[in-house]
C-alpha cells in the first residue's frame, strides 16, 4: 500500500489538488480519508463550550485513532472512520466503512504535525497558497457550507487559524517531499505524484 498524505493551511486547495491526482487514475483503487474525520469526540461538551474549542490546533485531533486505522488498512483490515459535523463541531455517531486501496490519499491541514502519522506517509506533499487566497476560499466556503456569518469566519481567522497556521502547519513544511504551490494549479508537480501513483499500481 502507498500512503500519499497531503497538507497546507485551510483554503489552500488540498481538495482541488486530490481531485486532479485523481483523475484519469483506476477507480476503486484509490482511497481517501480526511483528516476531519478525526477530530476528537465532543459530546460531553454543550454546543457553547464546543464552539469554544481550538479547531486549528493539532491537540484537536485524535491522532491515535487517525494511526490506529492507517496500520489496520495496512494490513489488509477494512476500518470504520468517524463521521464529523461542522455545523454541531462534534462526530455525528455514524460512521464510513473504509476499505484498504492499493494507495490511500490522507488531506488535511495538521497531517504532518504529528511524527507517528508522519511516518506512515510514503510520500508527503504540502500545497502552498497565498495567505489572502487563503482567507477568501475559507470565508466563502464557511459562510456557503457551514452556516457562518462573516464577522465569526473573520474573528476565527484573527484569533485562531492565523496564529496556529504561523506556529504549527507552515513549519511542517521542512517535512514535505513535494511542495505544490497552488496560486495558479500546477500540472508539473500533480503529474509527478500521479507517475509515482500509476508505477506502484
């Protein structure tokens, strides 16, 4: 199994980055999972206290169950990822049945902040974006997806994601094997990792 993770800063365009890895690839043969699947439990926390919550930092995630899985796909075991609502910021109970794939694609902007995660990736990609590209698609996708108003997505931004981009998801850069600079889409870097993918298929 090949285990590809991709990180950079929210908005930066990881989505767009997958996609375009995996078109013309086989289907079924490719796996995604997303790294806000897992983040941890809420629920014996109220709404109130729940909006509260850190959302950007790596201690929001539950990066043992996020490994624990990785090992047992690994093996051949078939794992149930958590299902995560952003609009109540807590695991809604379901959950997806995930199957092990000959390459598992893991997104998401904290991925390489944790080293037991980190050394599970065969190859590790960080898509760079512009911080004010960054701040646009992330204002407009909360505001459309999410049910945000635009005082709260500014004030999160502000207070919370800027400093943790600066203090915890920029610095996993040095850890990339493939940096994507994503202002305009890069064919040359995407078509490498897709020659990587379709030799180990």
């Amino acid at each position: 199994m090949l285990i590809i993770g991709i990180a950079g800063g929210t908005g930066c365009g990881k989505t767009t980055v997958v996609n375009h890895i995996l078109k013309e690839l086989p289907e079924g043969e490719v796996g995604i999972i997303s790294q806000d699947s897992y983040y941890k439990d809420t629920s014996h926390l109220n709404y109130d206290e729940r909006v509260k919550i850190n959302f950007d930092h790596p201690r929001s995630i539950d990066f043992e169950l996020l490994t624990n899985h990785l090992n047992e796909l690994k093996q051949g075991q078939s794992i149930n990822q958590p299902v995560y609502s952003f609009v109540k910021h807590n695991r809604t109970g379901d959950t997806i049945v995930t199957h092990p794939r000959k390459v598992m694609i893991i997104e998401g902007i904290l991925i390489l902040t944790n080293p037991e995660l980190r050394d599970l990736f065969d190859i590790k990609i960080f898509v760079h974006t512009d911080s004010d590209e960054r701040l646009i698609r992330r204002l407009k996708r909360d505001i459309s997806e999410r049910g945000r108003d635009i005082e709260e997505v500014l004030n999160r931004y502000q207070n919370t994601l800027k400093p943790m981009h600066e203090q915890f998801i920029e610095p996993t850069k040095q850890y990339a094997d493939i940096i994507i600079p994503n202002n305009n889409y890069n064919t040359v870097a995407v078509n490498i990792v897709k020659t990587i993918i379709s030799e180990n298929l």
